[in-house]
C-alpha cells in the first residue's frame, strides 16, 4: 500500500478504497503504510476524517496505528490531543498505548502524567527499560533529579539494563551532588561490559571537561572567548603586535627572504649566494616578507594547530634529535585529525645532523611548513596565522610571548589575549619520550611505498590538557574560587590545579 502525497477528500479516499478492493483494513493497511515511509500528518488526519465519515467512529486500532506517527514524528501537541480522545471513547489503554504517551509527555512539560501513566503499569507488569528511561529523562530535562536518580535506581532494582539515552539524560542534566551517582554509572558499564556509543561518549567527555568547580560545583567562567571579544582580540594583535612596528628588523646583513617549500621541491637553489638575491632594499624586501606571508596563509584553509617548529625541536637538548622530536608532535596532532602547519627556519632545509633530508620530506607530508631565514621572532607569524585561522586554532610553543603582551594598547586587551593564550596554547608535557605510542609511516617515493620507521623514531606524546574553564580568580553568586599553588615547581606557562572555595 503506498500512501498518497497529499490530504484527499472523503470522496477521494473512497475511490481509493474501491480502487483496492474495498478491504475492511483499508484505514489500519493506509495508517500503517504512512507510518513507515513517515508521511505527512495532515494526509493521516484526512485519513481519519475519512474513516470517521465511513464508520461514525474510530476504532482504537487506528487510532493507535495514529498515535504512532505522531510519536514518532515528534508531533507531540497531536498526541496530547489524541489522549484526551481515547481516555473519553475506551474505558483503559493498552501497554502499547501507554507506552507510546509516556514517551510522547516525557518530551513535554506534562512529564509528571508520564509518571502517573508508569505508575497505573506497574499495578499490572513490570514496565520496559524504555518507559523508565522516557521518564527519567523527562524528569531531568525538568530540574528534577531526585525523582530521575529514584526511577534510576528502582529501574536497576528491578534487574532491568537502561538503554544508552537515559544515561545520555543524566550525564546532560546533571546537577550539583550527582558525581558520585554519575561514577556509579560509569562503573556500572565496566562491571557490565558495556560500550558507550559516540553520543553516549561525547555526552560523557562534555561531563568531564563540564568546567565546574570540583568542591562546590558552581560553574566556572569558561576559557574560550566570545565571539566578539575574539573579534577585538583579533583586530588589536593584528594593528599592534603585526602591523604596528616592524616585526622582521632582525635579519642577516642582506636582508630577508621566506619560502614555502612544497614537498619534493629541489633544494639546490638554498646553496646559492645571499648576494644573488640582492642586498638593497631591505624595507621593501620586510614588507614583501609579511605578504608573501600573508598570501600564503590566505591560499590555504583554516588551520587547526600552528606548531613553532624550533621551539618544539629544541625540547631535545640533543641536537641530532630535533628533527625527531618536531616531527614526532607534528605525528601526533596528525594522528589526532588535525590541520597542522609549522612554522620554521629555511635552515632546517639545508641537510645536516640536525635536520636530515628524510626527517624533513616526511615533516612535509604530514603538515603544510612556512620557513623564513634568519628570522629571529618567529611568534608574530604564529599570532598571524593562529588568529587568522579562526577562534577554534591552538598553537604549540612554550614562548610566554610576553612581549607581545605587552605591546598591546590597553589592559583589556592584554587580558584577552591572556586568556586566549591560556585557551589555545598547547604545551608537550616534558621532553619527548623514547618510547611508546605513535609510530610513524615513511613514505619512500623511490620505492613507491611505505613502511614503519626505526625504532629510534617511535614516541610517546602527552599535551598538557587545556581546561575548558579559566584558570583565573572568579566569582559566582555567593563563592569565590581561587586558584593556588600547592607545589613549588610548578613551570611559568603551567596554572595551578587546586581551588579555594569560599
């Protein structure tokens, strides 16, 4: 039976009922049919004034068959309607009815007669999983957490295994003092062997990283700027830090020069003379550094991590390694899905033992690379490329950028930038290790395939985590949360991990 695309007319529904051989389950057949190809509700309710015209009444099949497209579809003002109807034409609801209001109220500000109907089923069988579940979302989704936490914990009394949304529910809606019953949870799975679906696990990771205070529970100033207080940022870094002064005064005699290398690219031309180039000019050839720069980031999409690529490398004080350690973050954060570009020297082209050739070809083909030569202040390509990029990038370093800091024009603006240096800045976790965890492919193209690196090149990597709240003194209703130091080595771009609640 394939439902019509429109609302028809008694007349028309009649024909189409002769059409098909005047069936007595022509309405349930029809109903049924719009159900599962999800058709529009206002040609199932000319459906109904069709049977009610035919038959002076509606049977209860129907309009169960009815009330399952309307839950279905979310049209929960038509099954609030509908129950009125039934409840006044037949003395009781079947568990399928039932169950289908139950679902239907738990979404709305009539939950609590969701709870009645739960409680009018338990007098005649144990309820479903489901209905518990509906029931305790809708009372979390209203504030009331007592009443979700005791259908929870009579749900598992009963022996009964909850379905992923209601933890979905009670994880989304937690409130202060339910940690403890949201560890239970957790390990309720492990004793039970359950895996968390992605949404169950996103609504579980959000929980985590929910920026709460951890003695009183009251929220915390988030560390991500608003969009208009990035947009402020952005502008007075961009006139103040990049356009404000001249940030490429640091160069060779001969003055300055920055190349995009793509991957493959012969690097012969690096042994030519600086004099080649030219030695006059210097001003314009500053100017054309920072649009040759700025061209180069407009050409490409917006990063996710801009990484100072000697900053990085000399995490390892032994310099035949650096090369190793930049290439096994950059590994990393490419391992992690992440649009990466890295900021260098054009030195690190010139093969040496600190910069062999491979490392270099590889570090290539894992993240988009900017080099410029002599450049003694990297952080201002960084800042450009990282604002530039958007709100969601982050950069590697362990530069305080200071300076920087301090360039700005205004106080407000300093502790903007402060607070998206806090929010973005991700630092490695001490020297890389040599051993463990990422394991990097070498794509030769001589031999025209891949295969593992050496051993020598496998590492482990730990960022320091970015909290989503801001590690600052705050405020909220009735309590101050401040930060404090508990150690003495705690590192300058570190912030503390204890809070005093008062």
């Amino acid at each position: 039976v394939k439902p019509p695309d429109r609302p028809l007319s008694v007349t028309e529904w009649r024909n189409l009922k002769e059409a098909r051989g005047n069936s007595q389950r022509f309405e349930i057949q029809m109903m049924c049919a719009m159900f599962t190809s999800a058709t529009q509700l206002d040609i199932a309710k000319s459906l109904l004034t069709f049977a009610a015209v035919e038959g002076g009444t509606l049977s209860y099949e129907l309009l169960l068959r009815y009330l399952t497209l309307c839950v279905s579809g979310g049209h929960d003002a038509e099954a609030s309607e509908l129950y009125g109807i039934m409840r006044g034409s037949f003395p009781s609801l079947d568990t399928g009815a039932s169950s289908l209001f139950i679902k239907s109220f738990s979404r709305t500000q009539r939950w609590k007669e969701a709870l009645d109907l739960l409680n009018q089923l338990k007098t005649a069988l144990t309820p479903s999983a489901r209905n518990y579940g509906d029931v305790i979302a809708g009372a979390a989704e209203d504030g009331d957490a007592a009443t979700a936490w005791a259908l929870y914990q009579e749900l598992i009394g009963r022996g009964l295994s909850p379905h992923q949304e209601t933890w979905e529910a009670l994880f989304r809606t937690r409130r202060p003092g339910d940690q403890e019953k949201l560890l239970q949870v957790l390990l309720y799975m492990r004793d039970n062997q359950i895996y968390p679906q992605r949404q169950l696990a996103a609504t579980i990771k959000a929980w985590f990283e929910r920026g709460v205070c951890g003695c009183c529970e009251s929220e915390l100033e988030s560390i991500q700027l608003t969009a208009a207080e990035y947009r402020q940022l952005k502008d007075r870094v961009m006139a103040d830090v990049i356009q404000g002064r001249d940030v490429f005064t640091k160069t060779t005699p001969e003055g300055i020069s920055s190349v995009w290398v793509p991957t493959g690219l012969d690097r012969s031309y690096l042994a030519r003379s600086e004099s080649d180039r030219g030695r006059g000019g210097e001003a314009e050839e500053h100017q054309a550094e920072l649009e040759r720069f700025r061209t180069f980031v407009g050409s490409q999409p917006a990063f996710d991590v801009v990484v100072d690529g000697l900053n990085v490398a000399n995490l390892s004080k032994d310099r035949s390694r650096q090369s190793e350690t930049l290439l096994a973050v950059v590994s990393e954060l490419q391992r992690r899905g992440l649009s990466v570009l890295v900021l260098g020297r054009k030195h690190m082209l010139r093969p040496s033992r600190s910069w062999p050739g491979r490392h270099m070809d590889l570090l290539q083909l894992k993240a988009r690379c900017f080099f410029t030569e002599n450049i003694s202040e990297d952080d201002p390509f960084l800042l450009y490329a990282a604002l530039h990029s958007g709100n969601h990038c982050r950069f590697v370093s362990r530069d305080l950028m200071r300076d920087h800091k301090a360039r700005l024009a205004d106080g407000a603006t300093r502790q903007l930038f402060f607070k998206w240096q806090r929010g973005h800045q991700m630092v490695v976790d001490g020297a890389v290790p040599a051993a463990g965890g990422v394991r990097f492919q070498v794509r030769n193209s001589e031999e025209g395939g891949g295969q593992s690196a050496s051993a020598s090149m496998i590492r482990a990597l730990v960022f320091q985590s970015v909290p989503g709240y801001d590690t600052v003194v705050q405020r909220s209703q009735d309590s101050w949360h401040i930060p404090y130091d508990h150690t003495q080595d705690r590192s300058t771009y570190e912030v503390p991990q204890r809070w005093l609640c008062l």
